[in-house]
C-alpha cells in the first residue's frame, strides 16, 4: 500500500498490468494530471477498473462529496484524452441505492458524535436489510444509475 499524489506517481513508466480507482477519482482535484500519471505507468495492454459517482450525485453532500462528478461523456473524455481506450462504461446502482447512501452520509456526522467508534457497524447492520432491497429495486429499475463502473485498457 502506498500513499501518494495521484498527479505524480513515484513509479517509472509502464510498470503496472492492472490498475483499479475504486471511488476515488472524485475525489482528485487534478484529475486529468492523475488520469494521465495513471496511464503512465500502465503497461500496453494492460488494463484499468475505474468507479465515480455519476454526475446528478452531487446532491450525496452538496458537492462536498469531492472536486469532480461525471456524466458518461466528461468521464470517457477524461479517460481517453490520457491515452486509455474505454471498453465498456456503463451504469450500475440506482435510485433506491443511493437513496440509502444518501441518508447514511447525513445521519453520518450526528451519529459519529453519539455511538462514536461503534456508529459504523451499528448504521451498516442496521441499513443491511433496507441495502439488499434497494439492489434489487435497482437491477429492477437501474435508471438513473448512481455510479459509473469502466473497464478501460492502454493500447499497444
């Protein structure tokens, strides 16, 4: 595990066969440095999973959730202008999801304050059933998705 800038990656070129961003590019606010750093060190052909919050999120936390949200174009944009071919991008969570998302991120701060270390495993084990429902309301009705899921690959 390593810490690092994102817009400056401490590995030489062309080092990695596969990469993952797993909800984290939201978060860079020199997200086409990094897109481009991430492509740096991807070996040709080899291959990247990336996951954002799709753009209509920015509500999660009133944009404080991070710097940057995507639509399927300014995400395939970003991807493909740092030299990476998109292969699939497409949509995944859905209303009911990120509805619950939504409720534990603002119940979240008070939370914190009254069950203190404990309030993660308490909200998580007590939202686990209303979770498995919203995933099947959202393989039932997927749109608008709540997040972008991409599997991209560096060219020969």
């Amino acid at each position: 595990y390593h810490q690092v800038d994102a817009a400056r990656l401490p590995f030489s070129d062309c080092v990695f066969d596969f990469a993952i961003a797993i909800e984290s590019f939201e978060h860079i606010e020199k997200n086409e440095e990094a897109m481009s750093e991430l492509s740096r060190v991807l070996k040709p052909g080899g291959l990247v999973v990336i996951t954002v919050p799709t753009h209509w999120t920015w509500i999660f936390e009133f944009g404080r959730h991070g710097p940057n949200y995507y639509s399927r174009r300014t995400l395939s944009k970003l991807i493909e202008n740092n030299g990476l071919k998109v292969d699939r991008l497409s949509g995944c969570g859905g209303v009911a999801t990120f509805i619950l998302k939504l409720i534990k991120s603002w119940l979240s701060p008070f939370g914190i304050r009254i069950f203190r270390q404990y309030w993660w495993a308490f909200i998580d084990g007590m939202l686990s059933p209303a979770f498995i429902l919203a995933v099947g309301l959202d393989i039932l009705f997927p749109f608008p998705p709540s997040n972008w899921a991409v599997l991209a690959h560096k060219p020969k």
